[in-house]
C-alpha cells in the first residue's frame, strides 16, 4: 500500500477533503467510529449523505471483498447518494481500478461492490453478506423493508447506519430513536452544528414555514406528521393521553358536563371495531369522553360493552350489525357515509372550538390523529387507508349532528331511511355549493 492509500486509510476524512470539503466534528467522529448499529437524526443541509458515501466508499476500498448496500425510499433517492459515491471516488483519482461501473454498481479490483437499490422487498431479500447497510431517508422507509434487511448484517458482523431527517411520529426510524432497549449509537446534528447553515437562513424558513417545520427539519425533533387530515385536532384535547395507555372497554361517561349523550361507531373484526362517545352541552360543543377500540371481538360482546342512553351513528353500510344492535337496546341511526364531508365537518367543528376530546379516555382516538393524513404526491387527493377507524366512528357522529349546516352533494343531501318520513321515499334535498363559507356557520 503506498503512502497516499495508507494515509486514507487511516483518515476516512481525507475522501472529504479531496472533494474541497472539510468535516465537521461529528462527521470526523461518525468516519472514525466503529459502532456496529448507527442512527443519523440530522438537520437538513447537515452533510449526512456526504459523509455516509464517504463511509461506503473507504469500506470498499480497504474492506476486500466486502459489500455495501446503499436503500432508500426510491431508486431515485438510493442513486442520488451512491453519485456522492462515484464523486467521490473520482475525486481521489480512482485509487483502485473498478471492474464495474454503472449507475446503480461499482465494483472494484478488490471485489468489493456498492450496490444503490429501491426500497423494495423483492430487490433486495437476495443479498446476503452485507459489510455495511446504508438506509438513506430512513424515516421514510416502510417498517416491513426494514425488518426484511436488518438480519442481513447478522452473519457478516456488517454494520447498519440509518440516515433521516426527521418526518413525523411514526415509523422504525422515530422508534428506534426513543428505543432505550437497543445499544443504537446516535448521532443529533442540528443545524447549529452545521457552520453552512446560518441564523439569518433558518430565520427565512422559519417566517416561510413556521416554526413546526423548523423543530423537524433543522433541529431534529420529530413533529406531528406531515399531511395530517386534522392538524389542529391538538386544539381539541382536553387532557394529553398517558403514555402507553389503552381505552378501557365499556368506558363510563362522567355527570359533567351535561347536554345529549352521543356516539360514532366504525364496524370492523379484523379491522378494529371504533365507538366514541360524549355529549353535546347546550353551546353546541361536542365533548368526547369514552372509547372502546377492540379487533377479533364477538359484536354480541361489545354491545354489552356499549353504554346505554347514547344516541348513535354508525357505519350506513353495516346494515346487519345495525339491526343486531338495535335487537341488544341501543339505539343506532345511520351516519353520512361521504369521507370529504365528514372530514369537512370535523374540520368545521375543530376549527371554531366546538369538538373537545379527552385524551386520557380516548387514547386510540388521539393517536390516529397523529397518523391519519394524505398520500405524497401521486398518491391522489383522499388521505391514506388506515389509521382512520376511530376517526371513522367520529366522522360519522359529527356529520350526522351538523347535517342541517353542511355542504350536501346530491348523494349525501338524500335523506337515509332512518330520516324518512313516515311512509314516505326518502326525500333529497337540493345540491349546495360546497364552498359557500354560510354552509359552516354553526346554527
């Protein structure tokens, strides 16, 4: 090995500083770390791809034979970081001669390979052997790839390093962050630590994106999800959840504060089954005080479970599993089955302070609140299947109360049978402007 190669060897930094870069402190320590199992929660701009290219690539050149996987999100993101790569090995003049080089491999004369792949499962379950696991935007990883790649490492002794800005409450990435269980090494690099990324800077983005997004993307707190259908829902609790807790089935409404006992209900089995309930006081607020949130139970179970002298709506589309309530003494009308009014109408409801929840009573209700939330781009206007079957139960109830003041398309303005006059056909009502800002004003 002549003297060049030696000194990068023992200087992982110097891939940077051929590159007309100088490393950052903690970028010097994370090249010169030998922690088997690595998080990277780091401000945007901080340098967290540079440097793990770097990593890969002094991996390659002095670890023969080795390889070193590069998975994100999308193939795209994975060759975004293995061009850093690629630079990088450029820029020392391509100390060791590659056998292959493509946009997606480079494989060097010591048959050590990096390897950029998409993140999905059926790319990648057949490697075996990994020296080094990179997981670049790992907060935006799906669970299942990353419980499908992580023995990968195991029999090799490999090393995984997870690389994210922060994006929300959910996900391996932000549980393994809070994880005490598992010797992670973790690194928190805010863009205070980052010299390229000034106060005057952060400042703009901040009067721009407000400070929510600052926490998140410059200082590495993890937020509420981006795209949450309800992002004031946090404005409605009345007490935060406790943590870990789980709604007691058969909840029991307090005396206070007092008005018409009512309730939301999202059938399911596998599915959760949802109810919420509360009551409405004489100003019209909606005050939510009990849940039940159950998966594999017996309908005849839970309806004993139901409190007694609540007026509910339920799923329209459980027509059985109405009657089959209704046969146990509960009382059960139809909800409005139309996803963009209900989330209209609990948005309305929110928004003017009218919707109150009790978080400690209704913990599974606050927690889909901080996941339900809309596709990314490409993935259409209506927010994502799942999270949403106590938000399901709540949509029902409200937009069933707020019928009178809602906007109606000519489906949903159709009165359900159980509004129909007696002996009568369900009468429809006329088509209203949904943007007609009157629509929303509280009678």
């Amino acid at each position: 090995m002549n003297g060049a190669l030696l000194a990068l060897a023992l200087d992982p930094a110097r891939i940077l500083t051929a590159q007309g870069m100088t490393a950052d402190p903690w970028q010097r320590e994370l090249l010169l770390s030998s922690a088997r199992d690595t998080l990277l929660n780091c401000s945007r701009g901080a340098g967290k791809s540079r440097v793990t290219s770097a990593l890969a690539l002094h991996t390659a050149l002095f670890r023969p034979h080795s390889l070193t996987l590069l998975v994100s999100r999308s193939l795209r993101q994975a060759t975004e970081l293995f061009r850093y790569v690629k630079e990088a090995y450029h820029a020392l003049d391509r100390p060791l001669r590659a056998l292959k080089d493509n946009e997606c491999q480079l494989e060097l004369a010591n048959r050590s390979r990096i390897v950029a792949l998409p993140g999905r499962e059926e790319t990648i379950r057949s490697f075996q052997g990994v020296k080094l696991l990179i997981l670049d935007e790992a907060a935006r990883i799906p669970d299942e790839l990353y419980s499908s790649v992580s023995p990968m490492t195991g029999v090799s002794g490999g090393r995984t390093i997870c690389l994210s800005t922060p994006f929300g409450q959910r996900g391996f990435f932000w549980r393994e962050w809070h994880n005490e269980l598992v010797a992670w090494t973790r690194f928190r690099i805010t863009w205070q630590q980052c010299p390229r990324l000034t106060p005057a800077f952060i400042e703009n983005e901040r009067r721009k994106f407000g400070d929510s997004w600052i926490r998140q993307e410059y200082e590495c707190s993890f937020e509420a999800r981006e795209g949450l259908v309800f992002p004031d829902f946090p404005l409605a609790l009345t007490t935060e959840p406790e943590p870990g807790a789980s709604a007691p089935g058969g909840t029991r409404l307090t005396t206070e504060p007092r008005g018409k006992r009512v309730g939301g209900i999202d059938f399911g089995f596998r599915n959760p089954f949802a109810a919420i309930w509360g009551v409405v006081d004489r100003d019209d607020v909606l005050h939510i005080q009990g849940e039940i949130y159950k998966c594999h139970a017996a309908l005849a179970n839970l309806a004993a479970e139901l409190p007694q002298g609540v007026l509910w709506y339920a799923d329209p589309s459980g027509a059985r599993e109405i009657s089959e309530l209704r046969a146990a003494g509960h009382q059960v009308m139809r909800g409005i089955n139309s996803l963009r009014i209900g989330i209209q109408a609990v948005t309305a409801r929110l928004r003017t302070g009218r919707l109150k929840v009790d978080g400690r009573r209704c913990p599974d209700l606050v927690r889909e609140s901080r996941l339900y939330r809309y596709g990314d781009e490409g993935e259409g206007e209506e927010p994502v299947d799942e999270h949403n079957h106590a938000l399901a139960a709540l949509r029902y109830l409200v937009s069933r109360l707020d019928a009178r003041t809602m906007a109606r398309s000519p489906a949903v303005g159709a009165r359900s049978p159980d509004h129909a006059p007696t002996g009568g056909a369900p009468t429809p009502r006329p088509a209203i402007d949904i943007n007609d800002p009157q629509l929303w004003k509280s009678l």
